[in-house]
C-alpha cells in the first residue's frame, strides 16, 4: 500500500492542470525501492507511465519490477500513445493499479492488453482513496455532468450581502487564500447574473498559484454590460443566455431553450465541453437552485464568527448535506458539507 499511496501523491501535483484528463501518478518499484517516479503534469502531455518509464536509470531492471499506477493504463492512441502498449513493450511483468477507467474508450481494454500480453495485473489497491482524488473525473463520467463544489461567505447571523445586495467584506485574508485556492483546483466558475451585476468579480487566482478557470455567467437576457471584468477576455466566458448562440475570442454566448429547465441544460452543455468541474461562487439565488435540485457534490462555507449585518440577502439553505469537516481560518468558521443523497 506504501507505494500505491505515494502514486496517489504524486497524482495530486497535477491538480488544476490535467482536466478533462484525470490526475495519475505512477511508481516503478524494484526490489522494495523506488526506481522511477511520474505523474500526468498537464493536459495533452506525456502520461504518468511515460514519465515513470522515463526516470529510470537502468532500463534493465523494469522486467523485474512492479509497476504501481493509480489509474488503469490507456489503450487507445488519443494526444499521446497507448501507456499499456508502453509497459508492455518495456517488459514489466507486474502492474499494481488503483482504479479501472470509467472512460468508455478504455473501461477494461487496458487491463486486458496488459493480460493478453502475459503481465500480472491487480486492481482496487486503495480504491476508495483513489476515487477522492479523481472525483470530478469519475463524477463527469457517471453522472454526465460537471463535480459541483459550492461556496459561499455569510455572517455570523446569516447573510451573505447588504439589502440592497451590497457587497460585504466577509472573508479574513487566509480564508480568501482558501478560496483561490480551490478556483485552482477547479475547471471552471460560475456565477449568476446578480453577483456578476453588484460584485462585478474577476473570478481569477490572485491570491494562489495556479490556473484561471473558465468563468460562466448565467445571464438569460444578456443584460450585463460588456464593461464589466467578466468580458475582460483575460480568461475563457461562457455566458448562458436565452438569445444568442456565438463564439468570440475568449468568449463564448451559449442559448439555452426558454422553454426547458435552466441548470440541466447548462449541465449538459457543460459535459459536451468537457468541463468536468465547476465552483459555483452564488449569489443565494443560484445557490439554492442547485442545492433544491440536487444539482452539487459538496460545499464550503465560510461563516463569519464576530460580524453581524441584521438585515440583507439570506445565506442558502443547505439541503441533503453532511457536515463532514469544520475548522477555523483565521476568524472564520470553514464548514465542509458533503451531498448524501
């Protein structure tokens, strides 16, 4: 299991790099040390194999070693060559692997090379830790739909912003860090037309290392002025709208039927993007629309421990959600809510 969990390791520096491909890390073990390393560092780059392969010394010792890789081994010719094929050719005869590929090209075919071929093969070492890591991977393959993540910053006594939707500094500076943080790990970001209106946000990673998401509004009678950062054309805009269908640079105007529910929409149009992940940073409205629609995986929320309002725009309702982690972030309360139904 050492091993296994030291690939999972290593899959997750690829985080925020390698979506719509899952993060994979792999580990080439010889005689109980480590001979070679590698992980999926970015879309349409070699994969973890290649890079493990690629760190070896002595070439010679990998038909005597085990091969421990998070993810099944690819079996078909997309951006790069098929992995299986490599290891095959570079002669290892035993293949340690975490979880299958739920990826309909692959599903199997590549253990199945790998048998064909003579190798030792064995699957579901740490499963279930394997399946946290790329779970936005296997939750757009399942559900044929982006893995949902909310968030949101209220008061103490519950608000998210002034009556009159002002904007309220919330958040302490680590509890921003936080969220910038997961604007990293995510693929892309979603707003509505009101946050975009009174908030006017750039929806960026300022505060961490890490990529841009693509931004998304949801603005069904393109009101928004085209001054706002949003239109920028600093980072991918979707904008989800009711009356037109065009592409410019950096931005994209996608119509959706007045006359069929809104957010499945949006959700299917997101997948055939193969946009596997989205933060959806409100308003409530926005919110507790995908929360009534069962429509998210999991939420933070940073609430506020001295601030009060009295009055204003309400936080969401959480609905279906487990509790499963709360810590502080300075000032703030991080509570961590998972979806149970």
């Amino acid at each position: 299991m050492f091993y296994m969990r030291r690939a999972l390791e290593l899959a997750k520096l690829g985080s925020g790099y390698t979506a719509p491909n899952p993060m994979v890390g792999c580990v080439i073990v010889h005689n109980g040390q480590i001979i070679g390393e590698g992980w999926h560092r970015n879309y349409g780059g070699p994969h973890a194999e290649v890079n493990a392969i690629a760190s070896v010394q002595d070439i010679s010792l990998l038909p005597l070693s085990t091969v421990y890789v998070t993810l099944e081994p690819c079996s078909h010719f997309g951006k790069t060559p098929p992995c299986a094929d490599l290891l095959i050719k570079s002669g290892v005869r035993d293949v340690v692997i975490c979880n299958l590929d739920p990826n309909p090209v692959v599903a199997g075919r590549g253990v199945q090379k790998l048998l064909d071929a003579g190798i030792k093969v064995e699957t579901g070492l740490l499963e279930h830790e394997g399946l946290e890591v790329n779970k936005r991977f296997f939750t757009s393959h399942r559900l044929k739909r982006p893995y949902i993540t909310l968030k949101w910053a209220e008061t103490a006594d519950g608000f998210v912003a002034g009556p009159a939707c002002e904007q309220l500094q919330i958040s302490v500076a680590l509890a921003k860090r936080f969220v910038h943080k997961l604007r990293a790990e995510e693929q892309a970001i979603m707003i509505g037309t009101r946050t975009a209106l009174h908030d006017n946000p750039n929806l960026n990673t300022r505060h961490w290392t890490g990529p841009d998401p693509t931004r998304i509004v949801i603005d069904r009678q393109l009101t928004l002025s085209k001054t706002i950062n949003l239109f920028n054309g600093s980072q991918p805009t979707i904008v989800y709208n009711y009356k037109k269908q065009e592409e410019q640079e950096n931005l994209y105007f996608a119509q959706l039927q007045e006359d069929e529910p809104l957010l499945p929409q949006i959700m299917a149009d997101l997948y055939k993007r193969n946009i596997i992940s989205v933060l959806v940073e409100g308003g409530t409205y926005l919110l507790e629309s995908l929360l009534k629609e069962n429509l998210w995986d999991e939420a933070f929320i940073l609430k506020s421990t001295f601030q009060t309002i009295g009055d204003g725009i309400k936080a969401p309702t959480m609905v279906y959600g487990t509790l499963t982690k709360q810590q502080t972030l300075g000032s703030d309360m991080l509570l961590h809510y998972q979806n149970n139904k």
